[in-house]
C-alpha cells in the first residue's frame, strides 16, 4: 500500500519552485519573533554582513545575480586558474617558511621539512632574522636543488644571495634549465617594508639573466603582503599588486624584454585569511585584473598570474595560539580553492617568536590533510559556479581595479608610497576595523571572546626584531585586547591575584544567564575575573556577597523587568558594602544605581581600559 504525504503529493514529485517574495515573507517571519520588525529589502539587509571595501554578503544569491562569465580553467581571463588542470595532478605546492640565522639548524629543519611532505622552500637570507649569505650553501647541504624549487627573501638588497644561490646551482652541477623557484626580488615591495626608495635597476638585470639563461626561475616577486600586514583591505591588497606589478612590466619593457617575458618573471605574494569565500575570489579576482592588464599590454595570452599564498600573519593571536590552527587551516582551504600554486601555512606560534618543530609539522600537514585526505585539489576551480562566489569575485575585481586607477592616476606605485597616499589609505581602512574590533563586531576566539585567563602561555625563542625604519607598520587582531591582557598579567605578577569584577546576577538563572554570561566573557577579555557567586542576589544579599568576592566592582545582569523593580536597590546595596563602580549589561534605561552600561556593540576596549585606569593597573 502506497502512504501519500499530508499533502497529496508524491515523494518522485517535483518540489515546486518557491519565489524570492515567498523566502522574503518566511524571513520577515522570523526577525519578527527576534524583535525585528522590518518587511521587504530591509528584511534582506538585516541578515547582510558588510566585507569591507563597500561589498556585503548577503544572505541569498540565486541565478539571477549574473557575473561576467569566468572563462575556462587555464585560458584567458584565468579566473578559473591559471592551468587547464589545476592542482588536479598533485596538488599545490607546499611551501614552508624559515627564518633561521644558524646554517645548521636551518639545515636541519629544512631536511627534516623536505623528508615529510614541504616541496619548496621559502628562505629568509640576510637581515637580523635571516641565515647570512656565508652560510647559504652550509645551510642547504644535502638540498636537490632542481627537485625542490627555493624562494628566497633577501631583503633590500637581494644581489649577493642570489649570486650565492646561482653559484650553488653551478657547483652542484645543476643545469641551467634544471633551476625552479623564485628569486623574491621586489624592490617596490621592500620600499614598503621600510620606507626606503626603490631602485629597480637591480631587479632589471636580475630579469634579464633569468629570461635569458633560467627559464625555470621567476626573478621577481609582487608581494602585496607588507599591505595586508598593515591593515589593507582585500581590495587595496589586489589594487597595490596590480600598481606594482604594472610598474615592473614598463621597467622589465624598457630594458628589452618582451610583455610575455616580462609577465614570466613576476610571482605575485598574497594574503590568505579565514574568511575562507572572501580569500577564494580574492585570487580568482587577481588572476582575472592582471589577465586584463596583459590584454591592455597586447599580450592576453601572458596573463596567467602565478600566485604564491601565505596564511595571514594579522589574524594570528598571541593568546590561546592554539586556535590559529583552525584559521590557518580554513585560509589554506581557502587559498587551495581559490587556485593559488603555492601556499605556505605559518606555523600556530607564528606570533610568540621562531616556531619549534612540532608547530612547522602541523604547518605543513595542514596541507597534507587537505590534499590527500580531503580530496581538496582533485577538482579544478571547486568553487566556480557557485552564485556567491561568482558575484563576489566580480564585485572585489571591481572594487580592486576602482583602487588601482586611483594609485595609477597618482604616478603609479612608488609615486603613492613616495606621496604617503598608501600610507593614509591603509591606515584609514585599519582604524575602521579597529573600531569594529574594539566593540567585538569582528570576534577573535580566544582574546576577544571566549579568553581563557588560566590558560598556561605558550613560551618561543623570540624572533629577531624587524628594523624600523619607516615604513608601513605591521598590524594584528589582538593588539588591542593583547594591551589589556598584559596589563592583567602586570597586576597578576605584583599582587597575586587578578582585577575581579563581581556579577550581580538578578532573579533565576534562565532569566540572568545571557546577560551573566555575555559580561563576564566582556570582563575576561580585558583581563578581568568574573566571579559569580551565588548564582543570584538581591538587594538583601549582594552586600555580603560582593564583600566575600574580593571584587572592587560589580555587574547587574538580568532582564529588562528584573532591572526596573530590582536593579537601582541591588546598585545601592553593592555601594553601601564599598562597590566603587557600578556596570549594568543592557543598553542605557533610566537606571539611577549603574555608572556604566555595557552591551553588544559598545566599545569594550575604551571600557575596559578606563576601568583599569581607574583601578591603577598599569
């Protein structure tokens, strides 16, 4: 016997087809029950997340948001990636990072690196973080160099690392077209690093040696990451590569070269973050911008970008380090995805000092994982087709190429640095987010929400200090929240205890949990214990309550109605047993006893920190 639905209708039945009007209603439905109540576009927007750049995520795409059509993999405009099979054969290249001074010790890490699963280098040589030029060859013993392909970051003045890296491939008797990897030589990029002004006179020559005798070698590298690193956005890290990129194709033209030779010398560097959607069409946007830039230049064919992705360095935490493996991971599926060649996942205790073995194995088998396990690189282009990652790719090319004609317009990329317009631009996009950050609009598990103060702090070597000397700062997530933090532990070392705040939890706790549990993961944040006992007071206990908490504030926290008939004799009863200050979570009401409110988009980092003021934490 056949058992139809309630409905009549067969389970082989076509669903029908609902209307955006009718997803819109169900939606209205739904904020409404939440305390919205907003109908039509409004009703869309408020389920939207702004991305920066002036683009926003919405919650729905369907076919009718129409994209520029993206191509085929491995042809032009080469958003679908630069090859016709992606990483399909064996997937991307796993690139680690060193920054070690001692040959021997870099030897052995990169041995050990090479043995399980890294297949090219990326090597710090020179400068206070680098192994020194003398020690190059020590520090590659036993390296096949035409098996595994090096990039070198030799600083400003790259020239006798890469005559030491040449002589090495002659002496070992490696030919010629045998050579891989990349030279890393970025005059405009180091002029960002350090303020200095760029001579591309070096970065010619290099290009016409290995144009010429190399064809295995890319002399140069685009790295927008010193813009990412001071707080651009996506938009202005692609518009900065392209400026740059452009600058070294008219230098690398005017001294002979052909725009296809000139393309085949630049890698370009990118940031990949844990916004893993945003990161995918960050690279197929650039593939698509610089394929334009070759057809402007008469050369479409040409314009196949390679591109080298490296885990952001911004969103990585000094406290509960152990959380950027996730974001490492998911920027390493999102760069994976998005078709970068290379990709180097920076090790979870990136931001203490020098990472130790086990935090480059985790590094690199990050890749492993995603690879071999999860299937990641069998299918080119996994994201294309997707209606949202089409329309955000199409909507950054935009925004980024909108930039770019901005730094052209001002004599191109050594012009804006030279002028200080990058300088305002990225600082103005930072101090933005920074706000965002600071009213925990933009979470950081772990520092901003959800801190762990007990947890044990994970010790590194320090990492040599970057000089500085004017150029763009490096900027983090956490550094606001990390200050507060590290005035806590200040306090925790000279007295031996922690600044507490005492959480005057109103009526039963289904009524107070939320409100109890949002400010004492507030509190935590800046380095403040919460304590929350008893569950709850009122007006007749929390005097001896507060007394016993060795707090020398306290918190309301409870309902809208607790807070009318409860809230202003509870606030007088912490003040008669010596509460100095008085905070309430919820938004201003006409409560007479709370001094300070605190509540979802607030600006917790300027609370925070002129409450320890206050308190005379330094």
């Amino acid at each position: 016997m056949t058992v139809l639905p309630a409905d009549g209708l067969s389970p082989a039945t076509e669903f029908p087809d609902p209307s955006h009007d009718q997803w819109q209603s169900l939606v209205e439905g739904v904020l409404r029950r939440s305390g919205k109540d907003v109908t039509g576009a409004a009703a869309e927007e408020a389920l939207s997340t702004a991305l920066g750049d002036g683009l926003t995520a919405r919650p729905l795409y369907t076919s009718a948001d129409v994209s520029p059509d993206p191509g085929l993999p491995g042809f032009a405009p080469f958003t679908r990636g630069s090859r016709a099979t992606g990483s399909t054969t064996d997937g991307w290249d796993v690139r680690q990072r060193h920054e070690l001074a001692d040959p021997v010790a870099l030897n052995e890490a990169v041995l050990g690196d090479l043995e399980n699963g890294v297949t090219s280098l990326w090597l710090a040589v020179g400068g206070p973080g680098g192994v020194p030029v003398s020690g190059l060859a020590r520090a590659l013993e036993g390296v096949h160099l035409d098996l595994a392909p090096l990039a070198l970051d030799a600083g400003t003045d790259p020239g006798p690392a890469v005559r030491e890296l040449l002589g090495l491939h002659e002496t070992r008797g490696v030919p010629k077209e045998a050579a891989r990897g990349s030279l890393g030589v970025d005059p405009l990029g180091q002029a960002a690093r350090t303020g200095g002004e760029p001579d591309l006179t070096g970065a010619v020559h290099w290009a016409r040696l290995c144009s010429g005798s190399y064809p295995g070698l890319r002399s140069l590298a685009v790295d927008a990451l010193p813009y990412h690193e001071a707080g651009g956005s996506a938009a202005q890290e692609l518009g900065l590569s392209l400026a740059t990129g452009v600058a070294y194709l008219r230098a690398l033209t005017a001294a002979g070269l052909s725009v296809e030779e000139a393309c085949g010398q630049l890698e370009f560097r990118y940031a990949a973050t844990a916004d893993q959607f945003l990161t995918i069409a960050k690279l197929r946007a650039a593939r698509r911008l610089w394929a334009r830039v070759a057809e402007v230049c008469g050369a479409p064919d040409a314009g196949a970008q390679r591109q080298h992705a490296v885990t952001s360095s911004v969103m990585m935490t000094r406290r509960d380090p152990w959380v950027n493996m996730l974001r490492t991971t998911l920027a390493c599926l999102g760069a994976g995805v998005g078709g970068a060649e290379s990709l180097t996942v920076l090790p979870f205790d990136h931001a203490l000092g020098l990472p130790d073995p086990f935090a480059r194995r985790i590094a690199r088998n990050t890749s492993t994982i995603l690879v071999e396990e999860s299937h990641l690189a069998r299918v080119t282009d996994p994201a294309g087709g997707s209606w949202y990652v089409e329309r955000l790719t199409d909507e950054l090319a935009a925004a980024s190429w909108a930039f770019f004609q901005e730094v052209e317009r001002a004599g191109g990329q050594a012009a804006a640095l030279r002028s200080g317009m990058v300088q305002e631009r990225l600082a103005a996009t930072w101090a933005q987010r920074s706000r965002d950050l600071a009213r925990r609009r933009e979470p950081v598990t772990g520092v901003s929400e959800f801190p762990a103060l007990d947890e044990r702090p994970v010790e590194r070597e320090p990492a040599p200090a970057a000089p500085s000397d004017g150029g763009l700062p490096k900027v983090r997530r956490d550094e606001a929240f990390e200050a507060l933090r590290a005035r806590s532990d200040a306090y925790l070392a000279a007295t031996g205890g922690r600044p507490k705040v005492f959480v005057a939890a109103l009526g039963p706790a289904s009524v107070h949990t939320a409100r109890a549990s949002f400010a004492a993961n507030l509190f935590l944040s800046g380095g403040i214990q919460p304590v929350h006992d008893p569950v709850s007071v009122d007006a007749s206990t929390a005097a001896a309550a507060f007394a016993a908490s060795g707090a020398r504030i306290a918190c309301l926290c409870s309902s809208d109605d607790l807070y009318a008939g409860q809230a202003d004799d509870v606030a007088t009863a912490l003040r008669a047993a010596g509460a100095e200050r008085i905070f309430l979570a919820g938004r201003p009401g006409g409560y007479a006893g709370a001094d300070v409110h605190v509540f979802a988009g607030c600006d917790v980092v300027a609370v925070l920190s002129s409450e320890l003021d206050r308190m005379g934490v330094a």
